[in-house]
C-alpha cells in the first residue's frame, strides 16, 4: 500500500510547473508528495514554486523539506492543489478529512485551477459513505445539538475521540469533529449543501463537484481518472 501511495505521489510530480502556487494537502499520501516536491526544488529542478498549507501537518512537512510556505491571503491564486482522499466515488465525488483536515483543504482545493487527487485503488467505491462515515467540523458548544439532528438524514452522529490526548479531536481550527455514518448517499452534492446549512457545522467532509483528476496507484500502474 505504501508503495501504491508514492507511486501516485511520483506521478503527481509531472503536473508541478516552474511558478506554481501549489495547494498542499494533509495525510499520508500527500506526505509523500510533499517529501518528493522538496526535492525537486533543493535541487533546483523546480523554481519560484510556493507551497499553501492546508494543516499543520502539511506546514511542517513543507518546512522540514524546502518547499516555501505562504498562506492563503498572500497569493492571488492557487494554480493546483494536491491531496488525498477517504473515498472517491464514479463521479469523482470524494469523502476526505479522517484527518481532521477537511474545512482547510476545502477553502484551498476549491479555489485552486486544479485540483489533483491522489488515491491508491482501496479508496474507491461505488457509492459514498460505503466504508468511511463522513466528518463533520462542528463549533464545540454545538457539538450534541448537531449529533441529535443528523439523525434527520437517517444517520448517526459520533463524536471523535483523540487518541494521545483525553477528550475529543480539537481541529486546527479548535472545533470538534463528529463523524457521521449514512444509510445511504443519493446525492452527494445535495448532502454537502444541506449539512453546511446546520447553524453550528463549520464545514463537512463531502467535496462533490470538485476533483478535476484522480490518479490511482493499483498493482498493474497508476491510473488517471478525469471529470
Ligand atoms: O483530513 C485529512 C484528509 O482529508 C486526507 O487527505 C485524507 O484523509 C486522506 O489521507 P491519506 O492519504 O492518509 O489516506
């Protein structure tokens, strides 16, 4: 699997121009992109390429291995972001943010002229919320009105737990994260609008519309997938 993982990342390589504002997404897969698109700027095969973190993670991976960071309110425009996935359905429809990421990514990948995927081929389905719930960032006073009403979309809600510290996830933006399983998707982008529009929810972990390309490592190569 891991090898799946940088194969894709190599690959994302060849999408990375000279004077690109480049998205930098958070997880394992995006590590290994960040790692390799370093590389290539130390050794000076990349110029004037700017990195926008979406996390802490992706901030400090960048620093540690010398792409140059800028925040969001520093550039005019993103050329292309790049990042992982929980799920991404036939339509390119994704599920993201079991790493707690998702509000961030979403601000970044939206506005990016493309956004490139990079999945290894487990996280494809043939229907949302088949094997990951979808999370929720929620205002922390919020957190158990918001549980009880997703119950209305025939759902349940739990709040996620941190494992090296007591208590609940505290995003990078200090909200909580519930976690909520579906019985069933019908339409991704529907969902998305209307769990935005719970007073409390920050953001939620469906990007429906958004992925321009996916490249999937499989066993037989990468594949690229468009919209
Ligand atoms: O918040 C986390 C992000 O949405 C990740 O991009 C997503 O969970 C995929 O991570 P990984 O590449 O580690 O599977």
């Amino acid at each position: 699997m891991e090898e799946l993982k940088r194969a894709v990342a190599r690959e994302a390589l060849k999408f990375i121009e000279d004077d690109m504002v480049v998205g930098l997404g958070t997880g394992s897969t995006t590590a290994y992109f960040i790692e390799y698109l370093g590389k290539l700027i130390m050794e000076e095969e990349l110029e004037d390429v700017y990195g926008v973190p979406t996390s802490y993670q992706s901030r400090m991976l960048a620093l540690e291995n010398g792409v140059p960071v800028v925040g969001l309110d520093e550039v005019d425009a993103i050329d292309i972001a790049v990042d992982g996935a929980d799920e991404v359905d036939p339509h390119l429809n994704l599920i993201k943010g079991r790493g707690a990421a998702l509000t961030m990514e979403k601000i970044i990948e939206y506005r990016a002229g493309t956004f490139l995927v990079l999945v290894d081929e487990s996280k494809l389905v043939e229907r949302l919320g088949q094997k990951m719930p979808v999370p929720i960032e929620v205002i922390p006073a919020a957190w158990r009105a918001i549980a009880e009403e997703i119950e209305v979309f025939n759902a349940t809600a739990e709040l996620r737990m941190a494992s090296k510290k007591d208590g609940p996830v505290v995003t990078d933006n200090g909200n909580f994260i519930l976690d909520a399983r579906f019985h069933r998707i019908e339409d991704p982008l529907d969902l998305e609008i209307e769990l935005n529009n719970i007073p409390g929810v920050v953001e939620n972990g469906i990007f429906a519309d958004i992925a321009d390309v996916v490249l999937v490592g499989t066993r037989e190569g990468v594949k690229r997938l468009e919209r």
